[in-house]
C-alpha cells in the first residue's frame, strides 16, 4: 500500500493561501455504524488531527474544509469548499439521515474493518442511498473501511465478496495514523464534475479591492 | 460525477476556526437580547442573580412566609411503589457472553454481593485493612454517610460553609435540621432555595430529596434507601447471573463509556467506568422501549461526580484528582456502590420524565425543538428569520441541545450548577424548563448571528468552545432570562 506520510507530505506544501480562479462547494455525508470512527476521519481529514476519546457525535456534526487544486491542464487554482455532514451512528438517530444526505453530492460510508458487523450496516446504508438515487438525484456512493491500523485482515475475505457485489469504490483508511485518507479525498476531488465550479468570490473580493484603491 | 482529472493539490486551510475575529462576542451580555424593561430584573443582582419574581405563586425569597400558599405538588412515588417491580421486568436476550472489560471486576463485585445478600450496609474492614490503609480523601465517617446521609449535618464546618454561602446555607441547614411536620411544605421550601444554587456540601441530600428519591422524612429515610440499594444490587446479581445481556446493548454502553467525558481522569477510572456502564445497562434493559441511547450516558455524569464528591473530603477534586490510588483504598467499594444505587435510581427519576426524548423517532425532541422555534420566534423574530433565510433548521444545531441537556455546551461544574434549578422545578425541569434555557442560550449570541451565513451559523452554533470562559454567573443569568421567557410564553408550549 502507497503510504506517505501525511504529515511529510503536508509540510512540503507552501505556506501561502492561494488565490483561486473558480470554487465549489461540495456536499459530503458520512454515514455508518456507531464508533466505526466516522468523525475521527473527517478530523484527520480536516484538521490533520486524531482523538481517541472523542465524544459520540449527537444528531450530526458539520465540518468545513478549504481544499485547493491546481488544474494540470490549465494550471488554474481551484478552491473546493467541503460540507461536510458527519451523523450519529447509533440506530436510534437512523430517522434523521435523509435530512443530511438529501443534498449530499458524495456519500461517504463507514465501516470498521476489524468488526464484520458493522459491514452489515454498511450495506444497509448503500441500500438505502442507491433506493434514493433510483428517484432522486444522484449521489456519489464510497465505502471505507477504517481503522485499518487495528485490522488483521481478518475479514478480508467477507469484505471483497461484499466490496464485488456492490460494486462501489472502497478504500482502506487508519484514521488514527492517517492512512489512506489523503487517497480518498483526492478521489472525491478528481470526480468531480468541472460543471459545478463558479467564480471564485476570492477572485471577486480581490477585485473589488483593487479598484477601491485604485480609485482612492 | 464527470471525468476523474488528477488534480494536484496544492495547499488547503482548515476552517475549523471561525472564531478568530469575533473576540468580542464571547462576552457574556445576557440582557441583549432583553426588552429595557427586563433589564434590570436580571442586571440587577450583580453579586448572586435572583430568582426573578413574576411568578407571584412563587415570588418570595423569604420561604418561611410560603406556607400560606403552598405549590401543588403532584408526585406520589416517594414511598414504597415507585418502581417496584425491578426484577419483573428483567429480559435477558443474547445467548453470546461479549467480551468487555471489567468483566472480572463484575464477578467479584456480584459475588461480594451474594456473599451478603440481605444487607447493602458496609462491611466490617478486616485484614484488608493493613494492605490498603483509608485514603486520606475519604470522610472518616463515610460508613454513617451511606447509612444515613444526612449524618453529615453533625459533622458540618459551620462557620466556614456560612463564610461560603451566608445566610442561604442557613436557611437550608435549617430546614434539613428541622423535624418535618408536612414533607411537602419542606420540599416547597427546598425547591425555592435550591433554584438559586444548592451549597456544594449539602448537594447530594438536596439532589435526591428534589427527585423524590430520598425522603425527607427522618423516620423513613435510612429504611427506604437502603431499600432501594438493595433493590438495585438484587437486580444487578439478577442481571449479570449466568453471564447472559443484550449483546447489542451491552455492546452499544461498552463503546460509549471509554468516551464519557473520557479527558476527565475520574471518568476514565475503570472502576468508575464499570460502575457506569452497569447503571446504564440495567436502565436500558428495564426501558426497553427506549433502551439505551446515546447521550444518556453523558446524563449519568452529574449524578456521579456530584454523588461521589458527597464522601470526600473538601480538599478533593472530583475532576482533577488522580483517584488511581483512592479505588485501591477501603471504603471504596463501599462507596461506590452505594453511589451506584442512589445514581441509577436518580436517573430513573429524571429520564421518566423525558423518556419519550429516547423511544422511537424521539417525538420528546422534535416537540422540544418546535416549541423552541415558537417561542423564539415570539422573543426574537428577526434571528428566526434571518436562520431561515439561511436554510439553517433548528434541528441541525438544537437536536444535541435536547438530547443531551445542553451538557455539551457547557463544563460539568457548570452543568451541575444549572441542574440545581432544573432539579428544584422537577419535574418539568428538564423538560419545559429547558426549552426556555435553550432559547436564552440562543439569544445570547443573536446579534452575532444575524450577521453569519449558513456556514457560520452551524459552526458557531456547534461550536462548545464559545462557552468554555463561562461561570456560575454566566449559568445564573441564562437562567434567569429563561425563567422571564417561561413566565411570558408558558402557554405557547405544545405538549403533544
């Protein structure tokens, strides 16, 4: 497996803020059974940070993340603007899911790899979402498998069958070290439709700004 | 989703920190949002904020002028039925013992139990005595505390709890020293006391005479609790026995508890942890209309800390004391059950009366959260909608709000405080009460809102750090203004 560390990888980058041409905001929901660490994997992902002990997310938590890409063709900058809607997993909150992917663009779902079960709800999950997609619009479905730091491969098996026959991406990711979680992002970036950017209101404010001073 | 481009990112910035710039509104200005003319019922009492008066039935601060008009009290479960049936209802699914930890520490704990089946009082310290010597943290008198808690009365430091509290510690000394003519008319006394805070020492005793739970009366007293502790310890051994739960249950606790205000060292003590996990085990398979959800087991926590901190002495910190060395001490396990019994029936008491907050599709929150939007549309029309405007649903900030009592919001130390006021207007208290709590909570950020977008909106709004610089005072004040909100809009509630 590709493992660079994330934290190499981010500190290479420059420090600067860019300035770019076009964004969009992309909506993304994390669905999945209860501690299979769908909120840790958003804050790696947003934050580059892990807590063990995190609290259980109530309802559903909403995380904000600025993302920028350059375009290789082009070389132009581009802000994607994550929502990201991260829910509650226990069954009791399952009732308000369709409040929070209703206008998802990508739905993310979790599953632990080190518990088979928590696959079962995963399947569920997809279910559910490819029901929706039949009458609504279309959601982009990923499967993750994470703590895969913990994972024996125990339950390779179980899991390719099932991975096979739903025929969805899947990605393998260690929340906790980091693992595989770059990869995935970068996925949901690279497949997203060039349609949905507009321009940028960076680029706008920064107009503005110049001919405010110009004119002063 | 269109072709898949292999874009290069290049940086990214993670705006998990909105509040850079908004310094400002971290000040806590709880008569903003007030109309002039309430000002000054709740700027007024600078030093200790006031129960405001609007409610005539309740407008005295002088309790002993009360007993002309006493409240209706509607409860009748403080003698011996409430709750009577616990092993009736047991029902023991699963066939598969899941591993947990502490399942050792169970087996012993239930074998002590069975080892003295007919008493819950504390056991004779024999040999064990040489190995682990009493912590120093644990009140001598520990043993006559379980027995009969209000044995703390004799061995109170007076003058230094009057140095504390002035005159209010006075009056509920008096009425806990008193030799009760009518139960009622003492507990109308201490609910309007408590509404203003109860004394640190005395919280315990008022906590669960407030929930019906301890009787007020003397001769009852020491009869009925350890009634109730070995109800509680019968049908723990009932419970556990042949190593059979709720594999789904159990499973649900075991992965809640290690993340229960896991980065306070008290509750991440196994001991502790257990003991929670049990309590809530128990409630669940009792309730198996709700069973367990989560954000119950955050509700647990107060009871805890608060009951707990009941048997230490002054000196000892709840929340920051390593007890590592203090769960290894005699008297412990002592204390600990009985903490445990007195907490899983104080729970009970409390989600009795918000249990339908917990059953299928939680119909108690989404009432909650509608009369939230009404009355906050009474007190602030224009923030209602502005959130609107914005696409942002009361549900998406103010489900946590309702599901766990605001105890996400805020610090223990402050939560406790505010369940003082919640406990003295039980039983509606956590229910009605609350909402108007919610709405004062809310309000208090209305100017800064008005000028967010969604975006903003919800991260400010989740966000629990725009209270981690709030006190006692803080607490007071909300509470207050939700009192102003209850006595003008009680009867916008919904109640089914």
């Amino acid at each position: 497996m590709a493992r660079p560390s994330v934290q190499n990888k981010r500190s290479s980058q420059s420090l600067f803020t860019p300035i770019a041409s076009k964004e969009a905001d992309l909506k993304i929901v994390l669905l999945g059974e209860s501690a299979v660490g769908k909120s840790s994997l958003v804050t790696r992902f947003a934050s580059n940070a892990f807590d063990a002990d995190k609290e259980s997310t109530i309802g559903a938590a909403f995380i904000v993340k600025k993302y920028y890409v350059t375009d290789p063709e082009t070389n132009e900058v581009k802000l994607i603007n994550f929502q990201i809607w991260d829910t509650a997993g226990q069954e009791r909150y399952q009732s308000l899911a369709p409040m929070y992917y209703r206008n998802a663009s990508v739905a993310i779902i979790v599953f632990d790899l080190t518990d088979i079960s928590s696959l079962t709800k995963a399947e569920f999950w997809i279910a559910e979402l490819e029901a929706y997609n039949r009458e609504e619009h279309k959601i982009q479905i990923l499967l993750v498998g994470n703590k895969s730091d913990l994972s024996k491969n125990e339950n390779d098996n179980q899991i390719s069958e099932t991975v096979e026959r739903l025929k969805v991406p899947y990605f393998k990711t260690s929340a906790k070290e980091g693992t595989g979680v770059d990869e995935l992002f970068k996925y949901i970036v690279d497949s997203i439709d060039d349609g949905i950017f507009v321009e940028s209101r960076e680029t706008l404010d920064l107009d503005q700004k110049s001919k405010k001073s110009s004119c002063c | 989703m269109g072709r898949r481009k292999g874009y290069q990112k290049i940086t990214e910035m993670s705006q998990v920190d909105h509040k850079s710039n908004k310094g400002g509104l971290m000040q806590a200005n709880g008569s903003g949002s007030l109309p002039f003319f309430f000002k000054s019922l709740t700027n007024g009492s600078s030093n200790s904020v006031d129960r405001p008066s609007i409610d005539s039935r309740r407008s005295s601060h002088r309790w002993d002028s009360e007993t002309s008009s006493p409240k209706p009290m509607k409860f009748q479960d403080d003698d011996e039925d409430w709750d009577d049936d616990i092993l009736s209802d047991l029902t023991i699914k699963g066939e598969k013992f899941p591993p947990f930890r502490g399942d050792d520490d169970t087996t012993k704990y239930l074998n002590s139990i069975v080892n003295q089946p007919d008493s819950i009082s504390v056991k004779e310290p024999t040999v064990e005595l040489q190995k682990s010597p009493l912590n120093k943290s644990i009140r001598k008198n520990f043993k006559s505390l379980i027995k009969d808690p209000l044995s703390l009365l004799s061995d109170l430091d007076l003058a230094e709890e009057k140095k504390i509290y002035g005159v209010k510690f006075e009056k509920f000394y008096s009425i806990l020293q008193d030799e009760q003519t009518n139960e009622e008319q003492e507990l109308n006394k201490l609910q309007n006391l408590s509404w203003n805070g109860i004394p640190k020492r005395l919280r315990m005793i008022i906590w669960q005479m407030l929930l019906r739970y301890m009787p007020i009366n003397n001769s009852r007293r020491v009869a009925q609790l350890e009634r109730k502790r070995q109800e509680y310890q019968q049908s723990l051994s009932e419970m556990f026995k042949d190593s059979k739960k709720d594999n789904n249950v159990w499973h649900q606790i075991s992965i809640d508890i290690p993340r229960t205000n896991a980065h306070v060292k008290f509750f991440s003590n196994t001991k502790i942890q257990d003991s929670m996990s049990r309590i809530l085990y128990i409630w669940a398979i009792r309730h198996p209309a709700s069973g367990y959800v989560q954000g119950i087991n955050d509700l647990v926590t107060p009871f805890f800390h608060v009951f707990f901190e009941n048997y230490m002495e002054n000196d000892f910190n709840v929340q920051e004391d390593d007890i590592e060395e203090l769960s290894q001490s005699t008297g412990f396990e002592d204390i600990l059950k009985a903490v445990e019994a007195d907490t899983f029936w104080c729970l009970t008491k409390l989600l009795d009366t918000i249990q339908d907050n917990y059953i299928h599709e939680q119909p108690g929150i989404h009432r909650q959260i509608s009369n939230l939007v009404k009355i906050s549309e009474k007190v602030d029309n224009a923030l209602t909608e502005h959130l609107e405007e914005h696409g942002l649903q009361f549900i998406q900030f103010a489900f946590r709000w309702m599901n766990c009592l605001l105890m996400r919001e805020f610090r223990l130390e402050l939560v406790i405080r505010m369940w003082d006021t919640y406990l003295s207007e039980f039983p509606q208290g956590f229910k009605d009460f609350h909402v108007f709590v919610c709405c004062a909570f809310l309000m208090k950020f209305s100017e800064e809102l008005k000028e967010m977008e969604f975006q903003d909106l919800i991260m400010f709004l989740q966000d629990n750090s725009k209270t981690s610089h709030w006190n006692d005072k803080d607490i007071e004040l909300l509470l207050s203004e939700a009192f102003i909100w209850q006595s003008l809009y009680k009867n916008q509630l919904t109640y089914t």
